[in-house]
C-alpha cells in the first residue's frame, strides 16, 4: 500500500510539472520551459514518466534559438550602435542555453528508438567580436558623456564604465575614468552650525553633531563634509541652527509615605477552632508559617533636571542661492535620580525599591553637560532627516 501511494505521489507531481512545461512553452517562455524540464529530469532521465519533459525540451529548444537568432538577424540589419549590448547578450544566451542542455545529454526518446535532437553551433567568434564592438562603444560613449557638465551625464559614464570594467577588465584605462566620472558626478555638501539661542553651545557638541565619520551617511552619489576641502565645489549646503536651549533650574522634590506588608517571622502551631494543636498523621503538631505585620515610613527623593534643544536644519542649493527645504529638529535630555531614607522595617518595601536605600544625593550635571548629553539624540535625528531627504529630487 506504501508504495502504490509513493507511486501515485510520483506520477502527480511529474504530472504537474509537465503541465507547467507546456503552459511555459505555449505562452512563449521558451527559456522557463527549457529551465523546467531540465529540473524534470536531473532525477531519472530515462525513466518513461520523463519522456513528454524529453518532447517538450526538444521543442523549447528549437523555438528559443529560433527566435533569438531572428532578433539577431534584425538587430545585426539595423546597424545602431545602441544594439550592440543586446547582440552580445543574445550571443552569450545561445550559448549558455546549448550548455545547459549539453550537460544532460543523451536523451533518449523510446518510442521514436532515437535520441532527441539539438543542434548546436559555435558561437564564440561572435561572442567575442560581439564584445569588443560593445567594448568600443561603452569606452566611446562614456567619454563623450564625461564632456558634459551635467552630472548625471557623469553618472552614466561612470555606469557605463563600471559594466565594461566588468565586461572586459583592465580596457585600456577605464578604471582611472571611472575614478574621474565618480567625481564628476558626486554631489559634494557641506555642514555647518550656527547658533540663535542666548547660550554658549558646547565646542564638543558642535564637533560630534558634525562627525559625519561615525554617520554612515554617504551614499553614491553625495557626500558629507564638516570643513571645506581645496579644489572642491560644494554643491549643497546643510546648516543646523539651534534656536532655543532651555535648561530648567535644578529641583528636588520629597515624598513620604507608609509602606505596609504581611511577612514571614518564623514558625508556629496550628490550632483548630477550639484553640487546640492540630495533628498530622503520626502524632505531630503541624506548623505554618507564623505571618507578622512590618511598616516602614519612606522618605524619597528625586534629584530632576531638564534640558530642551530645538533646531533647524536647512537644505541649500549653492548653485541657486535657493533654500530647498527646512526640516524641524528637536531634543530633550532629562536627569532623574532618586534616593530614599527609611525608619521602621524595610522589608515592608517590595525588594526591587531597596536599591534606592544605598543611595545618597549626587551633584547636578551642569548646563553645559545637559546640552551635550542631548546630542545623541540630535545626531541620530539629524541622521533620519538626511537619509530621509534628498538635495537632487
């Protein structure tokens, strides 16, 4: 019984796949029928359930090179050089297309008593001579777009570049253009502070809300600078202004309060109704836990500070004097430090608050320092705001 359902599992799902092959295959997915039957038959090519993967292998082959050395035909007549990468893609499709199938060979189809037929060419003097034209072309055509003073023509020169450095490395001195057309087409920024607030700003907190190192913001096409580098045209300007610190004054406040709680002091007898021991089953007084009533005045306190920053940040186009676009930035850093004195028992406090009772007041940050430790938050703010929006829309 195992194994007629193992059988019929087989031919179901063989089943299936062969009518996946066919629905490839007639909706003109030459290459995802070929792809198909393959995976078909890398199990047991002989096997008769396999033979109609066989017939539709034979016929997606045929239909595929057909059609691709049609388009060829056209494309090779047209005589445009824009063709050439399409040529050369159709070459290197032949090809690979013959070499997947080689490696399954023979095929045998039983009914006929022959093996299935593929005809295969030699396509590697075209492959070649197909990209060394491309080759000519991409170099030729990356130049040309790196005369311009458009920088997204310099872009892609520098992708046309990269593919033939992939293409046919070490061309003639494409890697030291690809250098040149990186910088052609960076758009270079550069970020500053200024400060509207009433306060003194921290040196340091200027420096790493500037330590765009740590950032991680550079993509492709746009880099980040802090101090303006020689031979180097900002495109973009990126200024933070600070426009309100506010720092609160120093406060603590006090709470008292009763803390009451039932706890364990040891063990007793227990007694019935009537006053009289209870026994268990050999003869023995049965104890319980014996429960007492603790109390606790705490006296609390909390050390509280506050400090707010708000900014601007303002995206800027060098090339137009134009302001592109503002964004809000804001942040808040607070100290809260708390410490408690007790009388009484403190066991009637939950233990997770006696930490609390091992502290002692503590000196308060200085405003300098409060506004400083704002400055993670700023950063990773300011970070969202730049990865969020682009200068070149």
């Amino acid at each position: 019984m195992k194994k007629i359902t193992i059988l019929f599992f087989t031919f179901l799902f063989i089943s299936c796949g062969v009518k996946q092959t066919q629905s490839l295959l007639s909706n003109g997915d030459y290459d995802g029928a070929i792809n198909r039957a393959l995976d078909g038959l890398r199990t047991n090519k002989n096997s008769k359930g396999n033979q109609e993967y066989v017939y539709l292998l034979e016929e997606a082959f045929a239909k595929a090179k057909e059609r691709d050395l049609n388009n060829l035909k056209l494309l090779i007549k047209e005589n445009n050089p824009s063709n050439l990468e399409r040529i050369y893609n159709l070459y290197t499709q032949l090809h690979s297309r013959q070499e997947r199938v080689k490696a399954i060979l023979p095929l045998k189809l039983i009914n006929e008593n022959r093996n299935a037929y593929f005809p295969f060419d030699d396509y590697s003097d075209s492959i070649i001579a197909s990209k060394n034209d491309l080759s000519v072309y991409l170099y030729a055509n990356a130049k040309k777009l790196m005369t311009s003073r458009n920088k997204l023509d310099a872009r892609d020169a520098f992708d046309d570049l990269a593919y033939l450095d992939q293409l046919n490395p070490n061309y003639k001195d494409v890697r030291t253009l690809m250098d040149e057309a990186k910088f052609k087409g960076t758009d270079f920024v550069f970020v500053s502070t200024k400060n509207d607030t009433q306060m003194i700003i921290p040196a340091r907190l200027q420096e790493d809300l500037l330590d765009f190192s740590t950032f991680g913001i550079n993509d492709k096409w746009t880099v980040y600078h802090n101090k303006k580098q020689k031979d180097i045209y900002y495109d973009y300007g990126l200024v933070v202004t600070f426009r309100t610190i506010v720092v609160s004054p120093e406060q603590v406040r006090e709470k008292q309060f009763v803390k009451e709680k039932q706890v364990k002091d040891g063990t007793k007898v227990l007694l019935d109704a009537n006053g009289n021991p209870v026994k268990d089953q050999n003869g023995n007084n049965v104890m319980v836990d014996n429960m007492k009533t603790v109390t606790a005045s705490i006296y609390e306190f909390t050390q509280n500070k506050v400090c707010q920053v708000t900014a601007k940040v303002e995206f800027l186009d060098n090339r137009s004097s134009q302001l592109i676009d503002t964004y809000p930035l804001s942040s808040e850093f607070v100290f809260n430090y708390v410490y408690a004195t007790f009388n009484g028992d403190k066991r009637a406090c939950e233990q997770d608050y006696f930490q609390f009772f091992d502290r002692r007041a503590v000196p308060f940050p200085t405003n300098e320092q409060m506004v400083y430790d704002s400055g993670e938050d700023l950063k990773a703010k300011l970070k969202a705001i730049i990865t969020g929006n682009k200068f070149r829309r």
